[in-house]
C-alpha cells in the first residue's frame, strides 16, 4: 500500500525537475534575444539578436542620427553636416542596454512571457555626442545671415538748418530658443531637424520723436548770412539778425551748448589791447558802457549772444568774438532759450 504513494511523489518530483529544466533551458536560449517591445530610438528591437539588433540599428537609427540640421529664413539656408558636428553613438552599448533591459524580471516572469507573446515596453534613448561647437558655429552663421542692427535716428546741423535721418529698425535672432531646439534635435532619432529662425525686431534708443524731446530748442547760428535761427521741436520757430566776430576775433565755429544765462550780466573787461583803460574791469550790469546791455547767453570760453546799441552792426563782422543782436530782439530770445539748448555756429 505504501509504495503507491512514493510512486506518486517520485512521479511528481521527477516532472518538477524536466519543467524547471526546460524551463532554465528556454530561458538561457534566449540570452541573447532580445524581448518584443524593446525598441532603440523608435527602432524595435523586439526577437532580434545581439547582432541582428546592432544591424538594424545601423541601417535605421544611425541615417536618422547623422541627418544633416538645416535652418531657414526667408530664401536663405544654413546645414550642419553630420561629419562637422562630429555625430556619434556607440550603438554596441545600445544593444547591450537592450538586451539588459529585456532581462527585466525573474526567470519564470521572462518564460512566461516569451511563451504568451508578452512585452516589455521600453524605448531606449541612444547616447549620442556631438560638437558644441559645431552648433555654436552654425548659430553664427544663421545670426550673420540675418541680424542687422538697429540705427538710432539722427538730427544733423548745417548752415542751411536742421536735418533728420530717419532711425531704422534692426532685426535680431531668438538664438537661444533656435539652440535649445537643435541641442534638443541634435541627439533625438524621431526629432525634425529642420527649423525655421525666429527673430524679433530690435528698436532704436533714439527715434524722429525722441531727437525732438531730447533737443526741445536747437539754435544754429549762420556767418556767412548773419542769421541767427532758433528751433522749437525741430521746426524753425523765429530768424534774428546778428553780427559776429571781425578779422582776428573771429567767432568760433562748432557746436555747442548754452552754458549759462544772465539779465542785466556784468562784464569781466578782458586784459586784451583793444579794451584799453577798461582792461581787468568789472563793468557792472546795466551800466551805459556795459556793452552785454540787457541779456547774456554764455556759450564758451568768454563767447556768448547779447545786446548791442550799435544797430548798424547788425549783419557785420564787428564784434570781438560774440554774437551780437538787437536789445529787443535778444530780450525777446532769452525767455526761448533754456541753460543747454544746443547751438550750432556754422
């Protein structure tokens, strides 16, 4: 009666060893296999082998990998080869990560699910190097094609007036984003590698209307015409007639600013021949042989615009380096004039 059940056990122990063997011996033949739903960079790998996997990717994965970057804008191009930036993976590396991957599991979980057509699921990202470099190189070329820097506005003087050069918007490349995409392209098998350049447009500082906010009043001051014209917003305002300086105290060309201003100024009598008996002197102002009469606006070293009784002077080269005018007609510039409104003496 007893040796039926021996039987039994024996019978059972001997079909439990030929399933574990069969099963350590299934399990080892595939070693080497890689399991379905393994793929690299979007290629699947899935019941290939260690060499049959390293084919594939060679011909699939690495023709994506060295595809060439190209940038456009407009009807310009610009291409990074894939022998320029120096594109490189170890694709050796790649089909050991896969088969590792697909030893995912104890030996029972990977036979039963290379019996029942079971997967893993794992797209595996390839480690792909390049030359920064390279990248920063094409960005230089891209922002060389397209950048144009932006142009201030610009007022010029002349004899004849005021002139404006219009400023120019300039035109610039969103080059940090454009690098963000192609670092991100660069090592991606599925990513596009052709982008179009983003650019945004770059104000000038100094535009028509901030030269006319910057430079409220502008005084151009013509020798050869005796003319004498103040600009309010860019525009003429008034015209004065004046005298300038005679042979050897000529008037000083150039320009510059108002310095200083004064009613009824004192005169510092220069140490100068012509001034005789009065050199050294100060000449209190309003004094009838005060020559600055009523009003002074200083420009430089000692020049300035005045008053003058002298009113056949006017339209002359009489004065000793200074811009004469009529009393009332500097009184009536004075008020019009702020302290650094530029003047151009042509």
């Amino acid at each position: 009666m007893r040796s039926r059940p021996v039987l039994v056990v024996s019978l059972a122990l001997v079909l439990l060893l030929g399933v574990t063997g069969g099963v350590f011996a299934y399990d080892s033949s595939r070693k080497d296999t890689i399991a379905e739903g393994v793929s690299v960079g979007g290629v699947p790998l899935g019941g290939l082998t260690h060499a049959q996997a390293r084919d594939r990717l060679e011909q699939d994965l690495l023709p994506r990998l060295k595809a060439p970057i190209i940038v456009n804008h407009d009807r310009s191009t610009w291409t990074l080869g894939a022998r320029e930036a120096r594109i490189a993976t170890n694709l050796d590396v790649l089909v050991d990560d896969a088969v590792r991957r697909s030893r995912d599991g104890n030996i029972l979980a990977r036979t039963v699910r290379g019996l029942t057509g079971g997967e893993v699921r794992a797209d595996l990202q390839p480690q792909v190097e390049y030359s920064k470099a390279a990248v920063v190189r094409l960005l230089d070329h891209v922002r060389r094609g397209i950048e144009r820097p932006a142009k201030d506005a610009k007022l010029t003087f002349t004899a004849a007036g005021l002139s404006e050069t219009e400023g120019q918007v300039g035109l610039e490349v969103r080059a940090s984003e454009l690098h963000r995409q192609i670092r991100a392209a660069i090592v991606s098998a599925t990513a596009k590698r052709r982008f179009v350049a983003q650019t945004r447009k770059v104000q000038p500082k100094n535009t028509e209307a901030s030269l006319a906010k910057k430079n409220p009043v502008v005084l151009i001051a013509d020798r050869t015409t005796f003319k004498l014209r103040v600009y309010r917003n860019l525009k003429l305002e008034k015209t004065y007639g004046i005298a300038v300086g005679s042979e050897g105290h000529e008037t000083p060309t150039g320009l510059y600013k108002i310095a200083n201003k004064a009613i009824n100024p004192a005169w510092t009598v220069p140490n100068s021949d012509w001034a005789g008996d009065l050199a050294g002197q100060v000449i209190p102002g309003g004094a009838p042989n005060n020559p600055l009469k009523s009003r002074w606006l200083g420009i430089y070293d000692g020049v300035g615009i005045h008053g003058t009784s002298d009113r056949g002077s006017i339209g002359s080269n009489a004065s000793h380096g200074c811009l004469r005018m009529l009393v009332e007609d500097v009184e009536d510039l004075y008020p019009r004039v702020p302290v650094g409104a530029p003047i151009y003496i042509a």
